[in-house]
C-alpha cells in the first residue's frame, strides 16, 4: 500500500509582488487558459528548489513571450503604471532573462541538436 503525501502551498506558492518586488529562478512552465479569464501562469524554480507561480498580465504575457522554458528569469514589480493615452491603469514588470549554463560543459545543447538533425 502507497503511503499518501499531502501536498502543502509551501510546496507550490502564487508569488505576491507587494511583498516582494522581485522573483529569481528557472523558468519551468509556462500555462495557458487557466481561470475564468483564461490566464497565463508561469512557473519558476527558485534557488532554494521551491516553485513560485507568476500570474500573467497584459504586460508580463508580452515581456515573458521572449522567454524560454529552462531560462532563467528575473521579474521586477515596477508598480502601477497609467497609461496616458486612455487612463487606464496597469501593473508594469521589468523582465530580463539568460541562459542557464550547464556545469563542466561548454556546449550549447540547442545548436547541438540542431547540426545533429542536419545529417540526416
């Protein structure tokens, strides 16, 4: 018999940009159509192992739409933004993101794959 194991938020948390402004990790997944508004969630692997869920936004859909899984990915909260031209208020991020380099290896894996592919 399978002991069960309960499945806390400490294991998979929504991250609160009021508390914090800035969320560091790995990009693990990126969802689509959830919720009634059919959002986007984005999931990133903090350095302590943990995984944060970032909600998307209007704004954070197009700035993490350049964003790879498997990249690493810096969010910033800059705060609520008013648009000038309709007075519409919005939550603007900064976004920035890298590649992860692999330890003990110098070899971009995409490039590899793709001279791989080529020779057949």
């Amino acid at each position: 018999m399978t002991d069960w194991i309960k499945v806390t938020m400490e294991d998979n948390t929504v991250h609160d940009f009021t508390e914090t402004k800035e969320i560091v990790g790995i990009l693990k997944a990126k969802k689509e159509n959830l919720g009634s508004n059919n959002g986007k969630l984005y999931e990133i692997e903090l350095d302590s192992g943990l995984v944060s869920a970032v909600w998307g936004s209007t704004v954070l859909d197009s700035k993490m739409s350049k964003v790879q899984v498997g990249q690493q990915v810096k969010i910033t909260y800059l705060g609520m933004e008013t648009n000038p031209r309709t007075k519409r208020s919005y939550k603007n991020f900064e976004v920035h993101y890298k590649n992860v380099e692999q330890e003990g290896t110098d070899i971009d894996f995409a490039s590899h794959l793709d001279s791989m592919f080529e020779t057949f």
